[in-house]
C-alpha cells in the first residue's frame, strides 16, 4: 500500500478505512476524470488536506450488537468527498482522514445542498440529491425551509432529472455527457425522436463531442431532410467534419475570388431572390397591396440604376478622395463640406 504523506488529524476526525464507508450516493456526483487524476496527484505528493465528510446511518448503528459493537463505524455514510475516496484508492491508500457528524442522512444531504461544505455542485448533482431527499420522505418545501432555497429552485432542479431518460442521466454521470448537452440537446431530442437521441448518445460515447459540437450539430439536424438526419444521428463526428471540411473550402474560395467576387456572389443571390418574388408573386390570386409593391419595386429598381451609374463612372470609391466627387458629382449643386468655413469667415 502506497502511503501519501501524512497530515495532522483535526480534533472530530478519525482515520477510518475505505471499504468501511458506505458510497451511498455514489451515482449523484459526476465523474471527472481530470480533476480525480489531480487531486490523486496532490495527494499523492501533500497528503489528504480535507477530510472526508461522513454522518450516522441510525438503522445500522441500532441493529448492531454489543459483541458488534467494534464495527459500529460501518453505519456510517459519506456525505461529501467521493472524489477524494476515488483519489485515495487511485494512489493506493486504504485510510481516509474522515469528519464524523453528529446528524442524521437527510441535514447532512442539505448541509452540502446549502453550500457551506466543499467544492460547487453541479446542477445536475443538486438535482440527484434533491432526489435522494424526496426518497427520504422530505417534501419540496421542507427541503427548501431547510437548505435556504426556495421552492421554485427545488422544482426547476428537480424538473431538471424528471425529463431525462435514465440512459442520458448515466451518460451524465460517467462524464460522457455534459449537462448542458443532455438538457438543451439529448432531451429535446428524445421527445421528438426517441430513436435517434439513443443513436446519438451511443455515438456520443464512442467518440466524444463537446459541448460546442454538440450545438452545432442539433443546428444542423433542425434543418436537415429525414434522410440526412438518419446519416446525421449514425456518424455525428463524421458529419461535423465534413462541415468542417465545407465551411474551409468556402473561406479559401471567399479569400481566392476577393471583395469583387464577394460581390458577384451577392448580387447572383438578389437576383435569385428576386426571381423568386416574381413567382410568388404570380401565383396569388389578388394583388390587395399592389401599391405597396410597385412603390417597392421602383425603389429597388432607383437603387440598382444609381449602382450602375456609379459603376459605369468606375466605381463606388473615389480614387482623388474627393468628397464631392462621386455618386452625385454630375448633379446640379454641390453640397458644402463639413470642415469648410464660413464666406465670411474668409473675407
């Protein structure tokens, strides 16, 4: 057994052994690979600095004997520091530095629901505990009364985990998934498509996506035909990356054609949209706001006739930078400039 170097016990703290720590809540913390692998390290090299949380589980204790009486601490569940125990056997280290608390399951949930103890939760694990709660007979407004919350907090955490289907919820757990991803894309999806959100979430844990493109993703299955999301739902990375792939074909052939092929682009694109006016256009029955539209109409067709006089002129810009050449310089009258001082001023 690997020994990390040992920390001085706070008075309250004991040093007790992993397998006597019941892991009852083990399935409402996220795994994080990353921050166990850090914490071993620190560990490993400083020491367990913060001691493990655990209180009594009154059951156990109560059923347990006097020749039993020994193995009263296995009545006791940890409350907080499940990364901590994951580091711990990591490094090879059976004993935990551990604060007993004189409480029962249920005010030790909350205390860590208040906050007042260790590291932020997630959503998704407030939600979870919030669950274990209502196994335990709490209802909403008790565990709001007790937790310094309010109820519409509790509810919208609790809402949090209802929708979700347990697949996803494990995802979450596992670290697979993030809880935004599983709440703003997995869960939409399965209630359109059950099918292919568990598609999605088995591709997901082959290859993992992150959030961003995750987002990207779902933005294109909004949009996509049925046959393309069946390929989507199948090959989620490879679609990304032939999206990918297109998006930087269309910036080098953006930088390739220049401001004046940008240009070109643009105006195929008004003529197509255009065209397509007229044939709405065609295909209604009555015209009740035809003034409106041909007044439109001559508006659009003033702006493209001064387009082209400027470009027959040689262009929108004026190479002399002379503010009073250009668009309008054949135009009788000349606008005064801006910085010109007055007549009088010069006599």
């Amino acid at each position: 057994m690997l020994e990390p170097e040992q920390t001085q016990d706070l008075p309250g703290e004991l040093r007790v052994e992993l397998h006597r720590l019941q892991l009852r809540f083990a399935d409402t913390r996220v795994r994080e690979a990353r921050a166990i692998e850090q914490l071993a390290r620190s560990i490993q090299s400083c020491g367990q600095l913060v001691a493990c949380i655990a209180v009594r589980d009154l059951d156990v204790v109560e059923a347990a004997t006097e020749e039993s009486a020994a193995r009263a601490i296995d009545g006791w569940v940890l409350i907080d520091g499940y990364r901590r125990v994951q580091a711990l056997r990591r490094v090879g280290c059976d004993l935990a530095r551990v604060q007993l608390w004189n409480c029962d399951v249920a005010q030790g949930l909350l205390a860590v629901l208040s906050g007042s103890q260790g590291r932020a939760y997630a959503p998704i694990e407030q939600a979870l505990l919030l669950r274990e709660l209502q196994v335990l007979g709490l209802s909403r407004h008790e565990m709001a009364r007790r937790s310094g919350r309010d109820v519409s907090w509790i509810s919208r955490r609790l809402q949090l985990v209802s929708e979700l289907p347990d697949s996803v919820l494990a995802a979450v757990r596992e670290g697979t998934l993030s809880c935004w991803a599983a709440t703003r894309v997995i869960s939409p999806l399965a209630r359109a498509n059950s099918e292919h959100a568990e598609a999605l979430l088995a591709a997901v844990r082959e290859q993992a996506l992150s959030t961003r493109e995750l987002r990207l993703w779902l933005q294109h299955y909004q949009g996509a035909t049925r046959q393309t999301r069946e390929r989507m739902v199948q090959h989620p990375k490879l679609f990304l990356q032939a999206q990918l792939a297109q998006e930087q074909q269309s910036d080098e052939e953006r930088l390739r054609a220049g401001p004046e092929g940008q240009c070109l682009q643009e105006l195929q694109r008004l003529r197509w949209l255009l065209q397509r006016v007229r044939e709405r256009l065609r295909g209604l029955s009555t015209h009740d706001r035809a003034p409106e539209l041909v007044e439109m109409l001559c508006c659009v067709s003033a702006e493209l006739r001064d387009w082209r006089e400027e470009l027959q002129r040689g262009g929108f810009h004026d190479h002399d930078r002379n503010p009073q050449c250009g668009a309008h310089a054949g135009r009788p009258g000349s606008a005064v400039a801006r910085d010109q001082p007055p007549a009088e001023a010069l006599a």
